[in-house]
C-alpha cells in the first residue's frame, strides 16, 4: 500500500493545474510526452484505463476520452481485448499540429513566454539583463551618429542574408578567436535566436521526422520543432557532459535529422561540456548523417574562465549549423543573431529567412555593427561578467541555507536547482505570485520526468543584489511551508 500511495502522488504531481485545459486533456498530455520521451516505444501497450485512472486520480470515463482522441489521432491504436498500444511514427499533417494537445499544453500554462510575462517584484524568470546593466545613454549617441553617416538609412531595407558589411565583421571575429574560418556567405543575420531556430527546422525537419534534444532543455525550441511536425527524442545532459554512448545509440537506432543543443553554459542546467565531447560530436554527426544545431546564446558571460571553442570548430565535414546570439546581453531591443554554416546549407536557410520577414531590419544591424567593432563592447562585457558574478554568487549564498540541490554554473544567467521531495514547483510558483516573486517551474524544460516538477529556473541577471536577498529569502520561506 506504500508503493501504490507513492505511485499515485507522482501521478498526480505531473498532472497539469492549468484551469483552462480540460481533464482529458491533461491526460492527453501526459500520455503524449512520455510517448515522445521514449518511455512507451512503437507498438508497446499503454496502461489500462483502468490502472491510468488511478495513477492520475481521474475517472475512468477521462482517460477513456483521452484514449479515443489519441486513437483517432493516430497516436495510438486498440488491440481487441488486449488493450492500446503505440502506433508506429508517420509524418503528421501541420495543419493538425495547432489542435495536438501536447502543442496546446505548451501553449498555455507550462511556456517560458507565460511565465516570463508575469509581473513581479522579485523577478527571477527573466533570463535577461538588467536594463540597469547595460550601455542605454551610449546607443542614443551612436544612433544620431549613424543617421548623420546614412541619413536614408530608415528608407533601406536589407537584403535577405543580412549586411555584408556586420556578416564579414562576425566573420572575421569568429575566424580570430574562435578558429571558424568563416566567410561572410557563411552568416546569416536574423532577429535573435528563436529565429534562428525557425528558420533552421522549417529548412531541416519535415513532419515525422526526430529531432534529437536535450533535456531539460529550452522550451520554445520544443515548441518550434512539434509544430513543425517532429518527433523528439531525448538525451540527458549531467554535470558532466552528455552520454555519448547514448547519443550514438539514438543517432543510429532513431535516425535524428538533427541534434539540438545548448554545449555552453545550458539553458536552463548552466553546464558546459568538456573539449574532448565537443571534438567527439562531429564526428558522430558526420557518421550518422545527423546535423548539430548548436545554440550559443550566452558564450561571452563567463565568470572565471573562458569556455572551450564552440563544437562548431571542430567540425571538418559541415554537419554543424551554429547559432550565435547577441540580444541578451548587448542590446536586447535589437534581437541581433547570425546562423553559421557551411555553403551547401545557406540556400535553404535564405529561402525560409525570406519567407519569414524578408531579412531583419538594417538599422538594427549597423547600430550594432557600429557597437561590435568599438572598443566599448569588450569593455561592456567585462563589466557585465564581473555584475553578474556577484549577483550569482548573492543567489548562491541564499541557497546555502537551504536543503535544496544544484550545480554552481561558470557562466550564463541561470542557477537550476532542485527542491526536496513532496514539494511541486508549479504550485509553488502560484503561492510565490502572492508574494510577487517569480521564477520558472522545471517543467517547462523537462515535462517528461517526475523530477521535473521538483526543480526550477532562478534568474540571478534581472534583479539586484538586494533584491535577490529580500526575494529568495521569501521564497526559501514558502518552499518550507509547502
């Protein structure tokens, strides 16, 4: 009886609470990332109606409703009198993607957008910069510079690949310090990262295809590659770095056009995996034909030690599509990033980037080409690195206190830590919005682990120093109460 109550309470921490989803639904969703997670393969039976509805605490008439959605989705299909079981993958019209349950749940209460959009005094879940923190009266001046330099610049558009003059610019920096040997037909600007990841699995991924990811990993990345019709696979990243057996299994066993990861300072782990895995990756890629989508958002925010060379270096067969972003910590208001690859890649990316928005605005990218090649964004930088050490280090402090678990990042804007059991971090951030604290729930980046729900996101680059102390001094206290 100790297992069975065991059992149920973590059926019932991964139910979702959102009020505007039905119950059915919320079972759907559960069936539908564990599905996608791997933990139910191709053809293997599901549970009975009756053990799932005792699982969840639902009624059986709930999960019997949920079943019959999937079946008709193809999701899954009956056996007579043995039950419902996997249906084998098959590419899945897009047009059916806006209504699949495990999008819509994404869409509501368990997306980064949702949470980030609450206000609150003691704001935790942006994973941003202070606006304190960054060069504001600089750019008023480099703008009036600029349109006395261009004065028809407004009156420009840009072309679809972006400026030649900020392409051949980030270029040649990358090719200086970080070994890419690029040339500008190798950039293409978009309006930040997101984008960039758009634009890439629209160019990339048909319906049906795997997608290999990490987890926990950053949502909307999971949100672009469903609604393009994917079927995630995952892969777990730890202290240490990835499980390159692992990796080389699912490369051969699932055939994942391509592999989406954050190598640097992880969104939201903060680990960074060693040089010899970011050697070793490549040529993974290169032997399964599976395609590296490398996510670099916060490479230049390191506390102590620069982070290893980007896999992108190391890649001799043009498997590696690299993003590099600078919205975050430069000028959030300009959403500047580049995609980096290799020749026979960039016609179908311009054709999306095209489609998209027909290039990213010009103004946009030579203010911040104006910015890059000055010698105040270095400066910028190393003052931002040693502002947001500090704040880590206030944030460290407070969990000190505490019998929660986490890994002290070397770099990024994130600590992800883990609450005892019997606490639900989705709950706790509904009892913390009482007191205007924010942060966000693990299972935005994890909703296929019952872990996931023990563990939360805390954004130490938002807030200051005192507000960090006054607000996860608040949140220690409720977590205890919970």
């Amino acid at each position: 009886m100790k297992i069975k109550r065991s059992v149920d309470r973590v059926g019932k921490t991964l139910m979702m609470t959102d009020n505007s989803m039905k119950r059915y639904e919320q079972v759907i969703h559960y069936l539908m990332v564990r599905i996608e997670a791997g933990e139910w393969a191709e053809q293997e039976k599901l549970p009975s109606v009756r053990s799932l509805s005792e699982l969840l605490g639902v009624h059986r008439l709930t999960v019997f409703k949920a079943y019959q959605e999937l079946k008709q989705r193809g999701i899954v299909y009956v056996k007579d009198k043995s039950g419902y079981f996997v249906s084998p993958a098959k590419p899945l019209a897009l047009t059916d993607q806006a209504d699949d349950p495990s999008v819509s749940a994404w869409l509501h209460w368990d997306t980064l957008d949702r949470v980030q959009s609450l206000e609150a005094e003691y704001q935790f879940s942006k994973s941003l910069i202070d606006p304190a923190l960054l060069p504001n009266r600089y750019w008023g001046e480099l703008m009036r510079d600029l349109l006395d330099q261009y004065p028809r610049l407004l009156g420009t558009y840009s072309t679809i690949q972006g400026d030649l003059e900020l392409r051949s610019s980030l270029a040649s920096h990358l090719t200086a310090k970080e070994r890419f040997y690029l040339s500008s037909d190798e950039v293409l600007i978009t309006s930040g990262a997101q984008q960039a990841i758009d634009v890439i699995s629209r160019a990339l991924v048909k319906p049906g295809d795997r997608v290999l990811i990490e987890r926990p990993t950053y949502g909307p990345a999971m949100e672009i590659f469903r609604k393009q019709g994917a079927r995630l696979v995952f892969t777990d990243i730890h202290p240490e770095g990835y499980d390159l057996e692992q990796i080389e299994h699912l490369m051969k066993t699932e055939k994942p056009r391509l592999f989406y990861m954050t190598p640097t300072f992880q969104n939201p782990t903060g680990i960074s995996i060693s040089v010899e895995q970011r050697k070793q990756l490549p040529e993974l890629a290169e032997q399964y034909g599976c395609y590296l989508v490398e996510d670099d958002s916060t490479y230049d925010i390191y506390f102590k030690e620069k982070p290893p060379a980007p896999i992108f270096t190391y890649d001799t067969s043009g498997h590696t599509l690299y993003i590099r972003s600078y919205s975050k910590y430069v000028v959030p208001g300009l959403r500047i990033a580049a995609i980096m690859c290799r020749p026979h890649l960039m016609p179908g990316l311009q054709a999306i980037k095209a489609l998209t928005d027909n290039g990213s605005p010009l103004l946009n990218q030579k203010l911040f080409l104006r910015y890059f090649q000055s010698e105040r964004m270095h400066q910028h930088l190393s003052k931002l690195r040693t502002a947001l050490q500090l704040r880590m280090e206030v944030m460290e402090q407070c969990l000190l206190e505490t019998d929660w678990t986490w890994t002290r990042p070397e770099g990024g804007l994130n600590i992800w830590a883990e609450l005892p059991e019997g606490i639900d971090t989705g709950r706790l951030l509904h009892q913390s919005m009482e007191h205007s604290i924010a942060f966000v729930p693990g299972t935005v980046f994890d909703p296929s682990h019952a872990s996931g729900s023990r563990k939360l996101r805390l954004s130490f680059s938002y807030v200051r120093e005192q507000q960090i102390r006054e607000g996860m001094d608040r949140l220690i206290t409720l977590a205890a109460r919970s």
